[in-house]
C-alpha cells in the first residue's frame, strides 16, 4: 500500500504524470468482481457517518445512575439508555472487519505482477477510485471518532455493569447481541484513536504477511517442482530490488 500512496501523492522521484479520471471511472470486465465487492461495503459508508455523527451518548444517564448506586430507577435508565448505543456501536465495529476485507482485495488486485503500482492505478481506474475512497472514509470516521469521548464512556459503563452483577436481572438480551468475545474486541478497537486507519494497517500487514507465506512455502518445495515459479516472482516483479520492497521479501526471492 506504500507504493500506492506514495504514487496518488507523487512523492516517488520522477514520478509518473498520469491522469486519473475519478470523475467518470468505469470498472471494466476485469475489475467488475473486485469493484462489486468492494463497492458492497462503501455503499454503506455514508450511513455508518450519519450513524456515527448522530451519536450522543449517555452522559446524563450514566452520571446520574453512578451517583444513586442504590437508585433502581436511575441504573435501569442508564442501562436502557446504553444498550441501544452499544448496538450502534457494534455495528460500526462490523464494518472495519467489512472495510477491512475489501481492502485486501483491492490490494490484491492493485499491486499483482507483472504490472507496477502505478501501471495498475492507470489500468484499474475504477479500482483506484475505490482505493481513495476508502482512504477519504478512513479519515472521516476518524476525525468524527475523536470528537466523541462518550463513545469510550458509554462502553466502559456498559462493560463495567454487565461484569459487575448482570444488572439484578435487568434485561440482558444484548448479550445475544454483544457476547464477551465481541464485547473484547470492540473494547481493542475503539480503545484506538484512529481505529479506522488502524484497520488499514492490520489489512496492509496481513496482506504482506500472507504473500511472505506463499514465497516460503514455495521454498520450501523440491527446486525442480517450483523453480520456474519462484523465477517468475523474481524477474516479473519490477520494484524488487527498490527501497520500498520489505528487505524480508527481497532476501526470501534472492
């Protein structure tokens, strides 16, 4: 993904001059099965921000219900108040697992020899699209996210009294919902300031990784059953060599 980025910002030497036509990019025969997988999930974008930007929170409640620990009342009304959130929430989680898939693959598509980052960006334009899009969404989530500390508030109160004494009974039917497992993960998630662009990164890592694993189990087969794969990786691949290459991947393709 490094590559990509540092063409869409032209900050490789001597970069390429290029126009991508954002404007009127149409995904063609060969990109028709990515673009429609991953435009599944960005079509779904902008409510996951009205969600996101409409989130109040409850403060109120919350205070209220720590301060009357013995009021029945006010623990039922900050419980009421928070569970619907937590729903919200999840749903917001669900979609960076969604965003994160569809990032991989795109990165799949857009960086696969024997073309470059950059000849792929010029092929793939309706690709390439999508690809700022979901960087343009990163941001946005992000920045709204950081705006709103009562996200972390509402789900550490949330976390706090269903450990504490499942609520004297209360309505615990979000557990079908929100079960211990996902309750962790979110906590992970939203614990980081910018977990959208996190997501970016896990996809981005877990990518390499992967393509790391394929070159060593190829390795790792008799040479005469592989060797002409291993040679097409190594001489189709025409960034090898460069800077921006993970040293791990150039050392395993010498």
């Amino acid at each position: 993904m490094g590559n990509l980025l540092k063409v869409l910002t032209r900050e490789i030497e001597n970069y390429p001059h290029f126009f991508l036509d954002f404007e009127h990019a149409q995904p063609t025969g060969g990109e028709r099965e990515v673009w429609n997988q991953v435009n599944s999930v960005l079509q779904d974008s902008e409510s996951i921000l009205s969600g996101l930007q409409a989130y109040k929170g409850a403060g109120q409640e919350i205070r209220e219900a720590i301060q009357n620990p013995n009021d029945f009342m006010h623990q039922e009304r900050a419980w009421n108040s928070v569970c619907p959130l937590v729903i919200k929430l999840k749903k917001f989680y669900s979609f960076s697992l969604r965003l994160e898939e569809a990032l991989q693959s795109l990165l799949e598509t857009l960086t696969c020899p024997p073309f470059t980052p950059t000849q792929h960006l010029e092929r793939e334009q309706a690709l390439a699209k999508q690809f700022a899009e979901i960087l343009h969404f990163t941001l946005r989530f992000d920045e709204l996210k950081m705006r709103i500390p009562a996200i972390q508030n509402d789900f550490s109160y949330y976390r706090r009294t269903i450990s504490r004494n499942r609520i004297n009974n209360m309505n615990l039917d979000i557990e079908s919902e929100v079960n211990n497992e996902m309750a962790n993960r979110m906590s992970l998630f939203y614990a980081e300031a910018t977990p959208m662009l996190k997501t970016l990164s896990n996809a981005t890592r877990n990518f390499v990784t992967e393509m790391k694993g394929c070159i060593k189990v190829l390795k790792e087969q008799p040479t005469d059953n592989v060797e002409g794969l291993l040679n097409a990786l190594k001489f189709t691949t025409k960034h090898l060599n460069e800077e921006s290459t993970p040293k791990s991947i150039r050392t395993m393709l010498q």
